[in-house]
C-alpha cells in the first residue's frame, strides 16, 4: 500500500487493507454492546438450524411455503456467519484490520443475502397468493420443479447484480480513508473512502437496491392487495379468518424486513442521521430478521412447535 501527500491531504493508493473502527462514538462501549448481538446471532443460528433439521425431516412441511421458509433459513444462516466473527471480534478483541479483498468479499456475501431473503419473500407471497386466490391449481402451479427454478432465478439475480458493486469498487485506486466507520463492510461506506469519482458505484448502488428491494417490494404489495381483495369476498367470516391466518407470519417477516433495510438504505444516501445510529439500527436490521424469522413461523405452525418441543424433550431426557 502507498500513500502520498498533497498540501496536507493523504491519499492511500491500491489499499491492501482497511480498518473497521465499529461504532463511531460508542468505541468505549463497544465490549458490553458485543453481548446482545452474540445473543441476537446465538438465537437466530439455532433457530434457523432447527427450521433445516424440521422442514427436510417432516413430510407434512414439504409444501411451497416451508421450502421457502428453509431456503430463508439457510439465507439467514449465511447472514450471520457473514457478518458475526469479524463484528465480535472488532467489540471483544479489537481486531479492527481487514484485509481490502476481504472487506469486498464480506460486502458481496451481505448484499447477495439481503438481496436473496427479499428474492425468497417474494416467492413466499406468490405462494400465498396462488393459495388464497387459486387454491385448487396450487399443486399443479407450484410444482417441484417450479420451485427450483423460482430458487435458482432468485440466486442469479443476486449473485449478478451484486457481483456488480465488488468489481466496480476495485476500479477505484485512490483512497481519502482506509478507516471504514462501521462494524462491517457496507457499499457504501466502503465507496465514501474513495477520492476518485463514484459516481457511477453510487447509481449501480442505488439500480441493484431499486431493482431487487423495490422491485420485489411492489410486487408483494400487489401480491397482498389482491389475497385482500379475495379475502374480503369470501362469504364466512370464519373463512376470511382462517385465509387472513394463514398470511400474519408472512405478513409480519415482510413488514420487518423492508421497513429495517429501507431505513437503513436511505439513512446511509440521504439522511442525517448520528453515525451510532445509523450502524446500531444497520445491524439490527441484519441480524434481527434471522433471529425472528424462525421464532415467528415456529410459533404459527404446529408441527413445527411439537417438532422442536421433542428435539428439547430428547436432549433432557438423554441428560
């Protein structure tokens, strides 16, 4: 890594590393602010895993709705292993350097998960969709092929779109910073060290996020006002109770989800809001929906709650 010095402004050239101060303003309470988020991850790691052991184990479960909701699972999985170990580390042992290629791939590997849970979402409320307004085709139109294909789409589409903001960031060789304030590797704040023009990263930031969460947001939207408008006609109330049920799960993970991550899209772009914050609520948004995901579809399904009520069950009687 080079540096040179023009009329008292540094500039890093080609870093071979970046440092991750954590939480600007909170440094000296970074330790005890560690817990709760280990917690957050110890919850949603186990949580999703039981939901991997459950869906495959349980015939019953082998429906659209739960094939998505282990897909979710294994998303949400991969989100903490991507984002955990190095923020615990930065909070408990001060291990603040990242090698730069690293820092990218931890960029790609965030954003390609974000963008596959909003990707499965969407497919959660076709399912829906498809359930409450066309029950009788629901088997012939959610095939087990359809549903591969679905995944896979889902998949590409993140990897590719994604994969766009790592390469367009390693065009850029000159750097104001290497200190990125933040408890991991965000676009964005990685992009706001550059001193070479960024234009063209902040537009493909703002397409990707476009294109992905507010396209997929739209359509869920739409997806939802249709099941309403189908809900609403259905003559017995207890019907529209049982239909309005079978949604509230969905409902409640989607809701999470986009009012977190366009909170801390825009926040980061547009707002003024106090850095501590902004990376509080950041990570919160990260790391709360796969601790909730599996508490809230647990909770709702009963095969799901027996199946987890006799994994514990097993475990004490063994002891």
């Amino acid at each position: 890594m080079l540096s040179s010095v023009n009329l008292n402004n540094v500039t890093y050239l080609n870093p071979r590393t970046v440092i991750l101060i954590g939480i600007p303003g909170l440094e000296h309470a970074q330790f005890w602010i560690g817990f709760p988020f280990f917690t957050v991850c110890l919850v949603a790691l186990l949580g999703n895993i039981i939901l991997l052991i459950i869906i495959p184990a349980e015939r019953s479960l082998h429906q659209p709705m739960y094939i998505f909701l282990a897909v979710l699972a294994a998303t949400d999985v991969g989100l903490c292993a991507a984002i955990a170990p190095k923020m615990l580390a930065i909070f408990w042992f001060r291990a603040y350097s990242m090698a730069f290629d690293a820092c990218l791939a931890q960029l790609f590997f965030i954003h390609t998960l974000q963008c596959m849970e909003s990707g499965i979402l969407l497919a959660m409320a076709f399912d829906r969709y498809i359930a409450i307004c066309d029950p009788l085709r629901h088997t012939s139109i959610l095939t087990p092929s359809i549903l591969s294909r679905m995944i896979v789409v889902v998949v590409i589409r993140a990897v590719v779109l994604v994969g766009l903001l790592p390469l367009l960031i390693k065009r850029l060789h000159h750097f104001r910073s290497i200190q990125i304030a933040h408890s991991y590797c965000e676009h964005m704040a990685v992009v706001k060290l550059a001193a070479d023009d960024v234009q063209v990263n902040k537009i493909c930031g703002l397409f990707v996020g476009f294109s992905i969460l507010g396209f997929d947001m739209v359509f869920i939207l739409i997806s939802y006002a249709l099941i309403f408008q189908a809900v609403f006609h259905l003559q017995q109330k207890e019907a529209r109770l049982k239909a309005f049920n079978t949604c509230t799960a969905h409902i409640f993970v989607f809701l999470e989800f986009y009012i977190l991550a366009f909170f801390s899209f825009f926040s980061h772009r547009f707002g003024h809001v106090v850095p501590s914050t902004h990376i509080l609520l950041s990570t919160i948004y990260l790391l709360l929906p796969p601790a909730l995901n599996p508490i809230v579809y647990g909770v709702k399904n009963m095969v799901i709650r027996k199946r987890v009520a006799q994994i514990f069950l097993l475990n004490h009687g063994c002891q």
